[in-house]
C-alpha cells in the first residue's frame, strides 16, 4: 500500500476570500505607497483599511491593538488607508496578526464596518518633518470671548430668523450665510458700496469691536458682518478676500465647534490651521492678501491626538487622529475700503490687475519692429537647450516643471532617478512636476494604444521590391514580393541570430519593430527621416548635414516602463510626495509635489 502525506489543513471559503484579500492588500500597499510586506514574522505591521483615511481614529484603532500587547509606535498618515505598528515583542505582533486578519470594525464615518487586512513589514520608519510657520500676518488668539459671550452670540445668529429689514439671509449650498452693514455678492465678490444695509452692525458685536482695535487687531472699525454657519460636512472653497472691497485687517471669530482651515500659498505649499471655539482669526498683510483660504467640506478633520490643538496641524504622523465636526458658527468683520488698492500683490489684486494704466491693451503693429516686440512681449519666455541632469537655472524657481517623453531616454536607472531629482531641485516648496514616460504595456484595459495601429504589410526601410505609400503626413514601404519586413534593412545588431552562445556573448540592445509590443525594457526604437523635400534650398542643395541621408533610420534608445516602476522611482526622493498616478494612450504619468 502507498504511503498516504499527512493530512494538510483545508481552508474554508471565507478563508480562501480572505486570504485572496490580504495578497491583493499587499500589491495595493507596494504599488501605490512603496510598503513591501515580508512573509515574517517581525514586531512591525502594516494595516490596511485601519488608516485615518477611512475613518478610523488613533484612540479606535490603539484601542484594538493593545488587546495583544504593548504598543511602542503607531504611525497615521492624513489621507492613507492603512496604519503602521511595532509591538514590543514579535509574539505580541504575531498574535495581532493572527487575531485582526480579517475582522470588521465599525468606524464613526460609516454605516458599514471596515475589514482589516494585516501584513508584517521589515521595519516601521518615522521621519523627522520640519514644522510649518503661519503665513505672514496671521494669528490666531485663544479664547478670544468667555463662554457666556459665545452663548449669546450663537443665541443670536440662531434666534433671528425675521430680520429681512436689517440684513439679508442666504442660504448657500455650503453653508447658511448672513450679512450686515453691506451684502457681499457672491455672484462678483464685491459689494456695492452705495448701497449700504439699514441698521449697520449688530449692537451685540460692539465689544468685539472695540477689544479688537484696542488690542490692534484691525487699524479700523470694521462696518462689514457676515456671519456664516457650517453644518457638519460642509465647507467653503479656497478664496482670497476680494481686494477691491475692504481694507487691510480681516476678523474671523470662531464659535461652537473647531474645525481646520487650510491656507494656501500661489506656490502651492499649504499650513492646516486649527480654529477652536470662541478663538478670533487675525488675517493682514500677506495672510490677507496673497494666501488663499477655505475650509474642506468633510465630517472629520485630521488633528493632533494630544494638546495642543491651536495653530498649525503639524505632519507628525505618530501624534494625529481624527476628529468629529460640529456645528460652528463664524463672525467675519471687515472694513469697507473707500479708494482702490494698492497693495504688495499686484498679481493677485483686482484693483491693479484691472488698471489700465498698469496694464495697457497693446495697439496694433504698424511696423516690423513693432510686431517683433509685441510677439516678444506676448511670449515672455525663452527656450534654450540643455543637459536634463543638469539643468542651468538655479534651485527653487520654478512653480511646475513638466517632463514628456524625456526620462526614459537614460538608459540606466540611476540616470533616470537623477533626471528626476533635477525636476525637483527647480521646483519650489509646493511646485509640481508632471512627468510622461512611454509604457511597457500598450494595451491597457482591454483597449489598445493608438501605437499599435495596425499596419499589415508595411516595411520600415525601403528596399528592393518595395513601393513607397503616403499615409497623411507618414509614408511607409510595401514589399510587392511577400509583404513581409526585411529586416537587414534595419541593421540589426549581430545579437539578432539563431546561435545563442552569440546572444549570451553579444548581450546587445535589441532594434524594436515599429507599431508592435514591446519585448524588452530597453531596446531601440527607429527613427525615420521624413520630410525630406524641406530641407532643399530654394537652389536644390540639400540643406542636411552630410551624414544625415534621405529615407535613413536612425535608432533612439528607450527604456520603456512598465507598471508601478516610475512610481517606484518616484519614491526614492523623500522630499516629494505622489499627488496623481496614471495611463495615458501608452504613457505612465505622475504628477509629483514637492515638500
């Protein structure tokens, strides 16, 4: 009788779906944040689905690991759906992983529980952030008012609901809104000034007032209210203050919930501000003028999980969690402005942007002279050659830097990572790169490339027997005897041939056949010259240099990438972050920020 193998353990259905789960869990983390998991085990965890991204608080989430141990590190991204953990000990990480692969947990932002999928990592790493500085002329003072004060005034913008003679009452799609003194017109952002609202500002604001120009605050008493209320959930777009319509120095007094504003920079940096309850929002200066504000419409804001909790959210990882919106009720106060401005920010200001005077309508051309210097006016920019590992601008100057069809011209991938930094030395703090490099794969979901348009029966050179065909602004070269590509047209490298032991001996680059899939990495691409007829002078002389010949092929090398590798490549600079990864007809794109 044969010998019989041990019996094997025979997993259940559920099993099975969970075990599939917890893979394609490990492909998302290193595909689209570079984690690599590790068959273990180790004291170190990655949680995917436990992250502040879907809802699961610091407290919610330390609340269940410390069921199997002590929890020496736990790290939170903003926005990431997964969570890291050391344990003090890999039996305790073990026994977590045993124990939460799998399990649902119910989050405060959803009906439907999460289930988390729980992999071990080789180590946990938590880098050092610099801290963010509030924007030029922004403060924010703490308990501003007493909590009676607050009672009153929330009282008071909830209580008066028929007051269409001293005010006007709109109802935004974001939020519920009030005005006095003026109506702010949100169809133009500005207010009309001749038209002031009877009875000015409420009596119950006067302290306010008066303790924001003694304490210098604001230059002058303001005569402009608008009193907003958010909802959970809601929010107000980005904005700069209109210009035209009020002085330098706007108040914004916070009551009943806090909430996080962001503030941005034209440069693309942003400082996350926490406003707490019954704290007064100074904005002047550049704060006021040049930094956009807004308030992300969302039920949960992401802030520090220990005090305290004014000011600027910093990016520490292992001390942020989640915290639930409120009702909050805002005062906002500001000065009507009775002569244009003529402030620091010309780019940015209405007053200045729309002056004639500082910005003329060209007239039309009466010369060549003329023209040229409006062409050149128009353009304000200039082209110049260069090396893309080293770019001749300096560092830092640059808001976007954009890369087509550049990088995969490096052929190694050191090169190629370097070409990379470059884009992101020119970038300033908060610049973008968009970066295109051609695709391995040029079929993507079923859908095929326009590269690989078929071309039956075409060759790439001409030669004996064969007709030359014009397809729009392309030609190509039909072989009347077979149809079939001749490929010593191509001078192919001795590589190409039957004897492996040649191959393995001549490791050389393989010549790519045009408008087909690709069957290396790196390889070479030909390129026909086309167009001849141009480059003949007006006397029939070829104007080509002498080793440039009609109908050549030259060979370009590429370094095609394939799915995941300029993400990969991407993140081995630490001082980027991946904003947008995707296909485009052939292409891998990203769009990076640097930080």
């Amino acid at each position: 009788m044969a010998a019989t193998s041990p019996t094997s353990v025979k997993l259940s259905k559920g099993q099975k779906k969970m075990l599939r789960k917890q893979v394609k869990a490990q492909h998302v983390l290193l595909k689209h944040d570079g984690i690599a998991t590790v068959s273990g085990p180790t004291e170190h965890l990655v949680i995917a689905n436990g992250g502040l991204g879907n809802g699961v608080s610091r407290q919610q989430l330390l609340e269940v690991l410390q069921k199997f141990g002590t929890v020496e590190t736990l790290l939170m991204s903003p926005n990431k759906p997964h969570a890291l953990v050391t344990f003090s000990t890999i039996q305790e990480a073990r026994e977590a992983h045993k124990g939460l692969n799998g399990q649902d947990l119910k989050t405060n932002g959803s009906s439907q529980p999460i289930t988390l999928y729980v992999n071990f990592v080789e180590k946990v790493v938590h880098e050092e952030i610099p801290p963010l500085s509030l924007p030029p002329g922004l403060l924010v003072i703490e308990e501003f008012i007493s909590p009676e004060c607050e009672k009153r005034l929330l009282a008071f913008a909830n209580g008066s609901t028929n007051v269409t003679k001293e005010n006007v009452q709109r109802s935004l799609k974001h939020r519920r809104v009030k005005h006095y003194g003026y109506e702010f017109r949100y169809d133009n952002n500005n207010v009309d000034k001749d038209k002031p609202l009877p009875g000015g500002l409420p009596e119950i604001c006067g302290d306010i007032l008066e303790q924001s120009m003694e304490k210098g605050y604001v230059k002058f008493k303001p005569d402009q209210l608008t009193i907003n209320q958010y909802e959970p959930g809601q929010g107000i777009p980005p904005h700069i203050d209109t210009h035209s319509p009020f002085e330098d120095g706007i108040i914004c007094l916070s009551l009943g919930a806090e909430t996080v504003m962001d503030f941005r920079h034209p440069a693309g940096h942003s400082v996350p501000v926490m406003l707490p309850p019954r704290s007064l929002l100074v904005m002047t200066g550049e704060s006021r003028y040049l930094w956009s504000h807004g308030i992300t419409p969302r039920k949960f804001d992401v802030v520090p999980a220990e005090m305290p909790k004014t000011g600027i959210i910093g990016a520490d990882v292992s001390n942020l969690t989640l915290n639930k919106r409120g009702t909050r009720t805002s005062f906002t106060f500001r000065k009507i402005r009775k002569k244009p401005c003529d402030c620091a920010y010309p780019e940015v200001c209405d007053s200045q942007i729309d002056c004639k005077c500082t910005n003329p309508t060209p007239s039309i051309p009466a010369s060549d002279g003329d023209a040229s210097k409006l062409e050149h006016k128009e353009k304000q920019f200039e082209v110049f050659n260069c090396d893309g590992l080293l770019v001749p601008l300096r560092s830092g100057i640059c808001d976007a830097c954009i890369s087509i069809a550049v990088v995969h011209h490096f052929s190694t991938e050191e090169r190629r990572l370097s070409a990379v930094k470059e884009i992101v030395r020119l970038l300033r703090l908060g610049g973008k790169g968009l970066i295109y490099v051609w695709a391995m794969e040029q079929e993507h979901k079923k859908v095929k490339s326009k590269y690989l348009a078929e071309r039956k029966g075409k060759c790439i050179q001409p030669q004996a027997n064969c007709v030359r065909v014009q397809t729009g602004n392309d030609f190509s070269y039909i072989n009347q005897d077979a149809n079939k590509m001749d490929l010593t047209c191509l001078k192919q490298p001795p590589d190409v041939t039957k004897d492996s032991t040649v191959k393995q001996n001549n490791a050389k680059l393989p010549v790519h056949t045009n408008r087909t899939n690709f069957d290396s990495q790196d390889l070479l691409v030909p390129w026909h010259l086309r167009g001849v007829k141009s480059h003949h002078k007006a006397d029939g002389v070829s104007a080509l240099p002498p080793e440039v010949k009609e109908h050549a092929v030259y060979h370009r090398f590429y370094h095609v990438f394939s799915d995941g590798e300029l993400e990969n490549l991407c993140r081995g600079i630490s001082n980027i972050r991946i904003v947008q990864s995707y296909y485009d007809q052939g292409n891998w794109c990203i769009i990076i920020e640097k930080c």
